[in-house]
C-alpha cells in the first residue's frame, strides 16, 4: 500500500473512519478503501445489517456511532456521511479531537455553525472539508479553465437545472437537497459570494418540505446566477449554461458522449451602437454565431478524486479544493435563499466568513 507523509516522512496509511454507511457512504466506503495513501480503518453505523455488509465488503472493523469514531486515538480522520442536522456536533467533536474532517453536503445548517467549524480547524491545524462532488468533475474542470483562461471573455450569466420526478425526501427540501451541487460550482465559476440572493419555493405534494425552488444570485462582478431545483419534474435535467461575452457554454450531466459544448456565439457591441434603444434590425446585426465545439472531456470518478484531494491536503498540509470556506459559503447562499423565500423573494445581502470567528476557539 502507498504511504502518507507525516511531519515530512513517508511512514503509514491515512487511516480514515467513515460515519454511516447508507446509499452516500457505500460509495464513500468504496473510494476510500481503494485511494492509494489511505485505510479504511473503521465504519460507524447504528444498524446491524449495514455493519456486517461493512465488514463483508471492505474487512474494516464497525462501531455503532461517530462518538466512537471521534475517541478512537488510532484514527487520523474523519468522514461524515450522516444526517445534516447532525454535522456540526460530529465535526465539531472530531476537530476538538484532532481528526482531519471531510464532510457532506451540507457542513452545516447556519453560518455561525460553519464559521465555528472553519475556526477550530485552522487553530488545530486540521483539513475541514466540505463534500461537494460536483466541483471534481472532469467537465466541470474543464469550464473552469476556460473561464480561467479568459476564452468565454467577461462572463455575464450562468443559469442552471437540477430538475427529476425522483424521490421525495422527508428531511429536507428541494433547495437544501439540490442546489447545493449547482450553487457550488456557480460560487466557484463565478467567484466567491454573490452580493445578493432572491428566492421563491414552493410545497405542492408535502407541507413539511418545499419541492421546487428558484435562486437568483447577482454578483458584484457584474455576472448573474440563476439556480432552478425541483423533484417534480417528468424528465431528469442536469444543465448548466454559461454565457460570456465572447462564448457561451453547455454542459449537461445526462449525456455521456458530449457533455460540454462550446459556443462561439455573442454580442458584439459596437462603440456607437446602444443595444438598449437599437432598433430589431440594429440588435440582430450585433449578434455573432458561430461553430459550436464538443471537446473531448476524459475524467476520473469525481469521488475518487475528491477523496484523493482530502488525502492530499492532509499530507501536504494545504486547503482542498471544496474546503471548509467552500461549504460555508454554500451554506450562507442557502440560508440567506430561505430567508429571502419567507419574505416572498425579498433580496438578501450577504457578508463573508464573520470577521469575530477567534471567539470560538478563545
């Protein structure tokens, strides 16, 4: 087996415990067990069955709880595939131990949650991640470049759709179930905190949790993000636009063949044209169309490059790419969405991490 280095040296295996092994941590389980630095020690789950498939499947040795996880001084990290509600007290309690974290979506239910979280972290010098998928697939990464790069040129709107007749979870809502995945990779794209977010969801089939949900994020930038979520939808819809002023870009999750798109469309705004007061004809002789490109977008499992990016960050002591800050700012564009959706879509402005986090770890 690869080793780790510890304190600079090439010495032993990660070894990792997992917290709950339902349908998430099954997958969890399975990438962890086949990273190379790491070791599946040591999976926690309060059901019987689940324990003895654990054992069965990947000979680690099953506890009963996370709290088992937390007092158990031969494992170095932590990975949390459990109820939502019950983050922060899991997380919190494995950082007050002295475990690197990784997280699920969410990593919290407040901001001052996550804001504890990511204090405790950096005063014990521990990794904090968040489970955000999404932001490891190859497609993904690809847009990212090329928004890196400068080739769509200023960007001006991203609009994505999380839609599916799927099952209806009764935890949480649509908003909190599905837009994180979107939401990340817009907060990414589009860089960092929006300044503000409008939202309206609606329960139609359960009163408890809402089923659709709209988000509307306008950036300080310039760009707007828009986000639409539902688990009524007759198709399943997994679609990302992103128009820039000099390309525009597809991707959608569903097709295998030729997930990202690339359009060499756009306005071109001349100096002495006001495209505001222009007449029809005036608009349509700006607009450029161009080919459209399908690239080649060959990528690795986005589990299993996620859990090699929180192997990684333990032993090069650095940030993930879905790091604790990630997941809080997830969570600030939900809360803040949900506050914004009681008040009938009233805009809410957004702060970044709060600047008297110190005082949780005094």
């Amino acid at each position: 087996m690869d080793r780790w280095p510890i304190n600079g040296e090439v010495t032993r295996p990660l070894r990792i415990g997992l917290a709950g092994f339902g349908f998430w941590g099954t997958k969890l389980a399975r990438n962890i067990d086949e990273a190379p630095g790491a070791e599946l020690a040591v999976v926690a789950d309060n059901d019987a069955a689940r324990r003895a498939d654990a054992e069965r499947r990947h000979h680690a040795a099953t506890v009963l709880s996370a709290d088992e996880l937390v007092a158990d001084p031969a494992l170095d990290a932590i990975v949390l595939a459990t109820p939502a509600g019950d983050h922060h007290a899991q997380a919190r309690r494995a950082l007050m131990a002295g475990k690197h974290v990784l997280v699920e979506k969410p990593l919290a239910l407040t901001v001052e949650d996550c804001d504890e979280l990511i204090a405790l972290a950096d005063s014990r010098g521990l990794v904090l991640m968040t489970g955000h998928t999404f932001l490891y697939s190859a497609p993904v990464q690809h847009i990212q470049g090329l928004i890196e790069r400068g080739e769509l040129g200023r960007l001006l709107y991203c609009s994505s759709q999380r839609l599916n007749l799927g099952a209806i979870r009764s935890d949480t809502s649509a908003m909190w179930d599905l837009a994180p995945h979107d939401v990340s990779v817009l907060l990414t794209m589009l860089g960092g905190l929006p300044s503000f977010v409008s939202a309206q969801q609606f329960s139609l089939i359960e009163e408890a949790h809402e089923d659709i949900a709209m988000l509307t994020m306008a950036f300080a930038s310039g760009p707007v993000g828009h986000v639409q979520v539902s688990r009524l939808d007759p198709r399943k819809v997994r679609t990302l636009t992103i128009v820039g002023s000099e390309k525009m870009v597809v991707y959608d999750d569903t097709d295998g063949e030729m997930p990202v798109r690339i359009y060499d469309k756009g306005v071109a705004q001349a100096p002495d044209v006001d495209l505001h007061h222009g007449s029809f004809a005036q608009h349509n002789a700006e607009v450029r169309s161009g080919d459209m490109v399908a690239p080649t977008v060959i990528g690795r499992e986005p589990l299993r490059v996620e859990i090699e990016d929180f192997i990684g960050s333990i032993a090069e002591g650095r940030q993930p790419i879905s790091s604790g800050q990630v997941g809080r700012d997830v969570v600030a564009v939900l809360a803040a969405a949900e506050r914004s959706a009681a008040l009938g879509g009233e805009p809410m402005t957004l702060t970044p991490i709060s600047a008297d986090v110190e005082r949780f770890v005094a």
